[in-house]
C-alpha cells in the first residue's frame, strides 16, 4: 500500500509546525515550504484541508502563517492521513467507513487478511503523535551531529 503525496507532505508540513511549536507565533507558509522541500501551492492546498479539517489554525497579516489547532501530543499521524486522505483502507470492502458489500464477504478469506492490514496500519498511525516524530527528529539530528568529524 502506497500513501499519496498528499499525505506523505502534509505529514512533513504538520511536523514543521509541531517542531517550530508555539501556540502564540504561526509558522509563515513559505518557511515550511522551504524547509520540507515542498511547493508553496501544494502546501497552500493542503493546508486548507487542514484547517477545515480542525488541525491547523491559518493567521492572516504580514507575521502571518499556521498554527497547530493542539500541542503535538495531542495530534496523531492517523488523524492528519484521514484528513488528508479518507477513511484508511487497503481494499474498497474493508474501509473504516461505508465498507464496500460485496457478494464474497461470508466466505473471502483475503477480505479477512486486508482488514488485518488496515488494523496495522491504523494502529502505528493512531499510535504516533507529532510529539513522538519530533522526538525521533531530534534523535536523527543527533545521531547525524555524532556522525560529524571536524577538523
């Protein structure tokens, strides 16, 4: 299963903001842009559907930008992914809403492998929050900092 870019980069922009984390001070567009590599339209879209999804909060004006709606403890990568996407599901008949009916249900045995999937996925999505990606950041960065031989 593959997720689109949509959701891989509006994962990436919600963790810029939950890394730069400040309920008072927004996080201008075209930092985010510039810092996960991500164009400045795309993210403008996605952005929106955030905002209406109840994720983010948008603040107009020249120290204007993007706020997180709730501290990054309090906002799972599952939530932003459904935003972004829909309902999680790997297969039409095992989708987390309206599953598809299909005349094979009672006895398909790969509808019950493919629900198990959406499970899993689920699980690690609804599992990890922006405050546990920005940990593993600061583990990479350390790590990368250790790797580092200066002369």
């Amino acid at each position: 299963m593959k997720f689109s870019t949509r959701a891989r980069y509006g994962l990436r922009a919600m963790l810029e903001l939950a890394l730069n984390y400040d309920p008072n001070v927004p996080t201008p567009l075209f930092q985010i842009a510039e810092k996960q590599l991500i164009s400045e339209g795309y993210l403008e879209q996605m952005m929106t559907v955030l905002r209406k999804g109840g994720l983010v909060r948008s603040v107009r004006g020249a120290q204007g930008g993007y706020l997180l709606s709730r501290e990054p403890a309090r906002i799972t990568a599952g939530e932003i992914v459904r935003c972004l996407e829909g309902p999680l599901g790997p297969t039409d008949c095992v989708s987390e809403e309206d599953p598809e009916n299909c005349i094979r249900s009672e006895f398909c045995v790969t509808r019950t492998m493919w629900g198990r999937v959406r499970e899993a996925i689920a699980s690690v999505l609804d599992n990890t929050t922006l405050a546990d990606l920005c940990k593993e950041d600061e583990k990479l960065r350390r790590s990368r900092d250790a790797d580092m031989y200066y002369i």
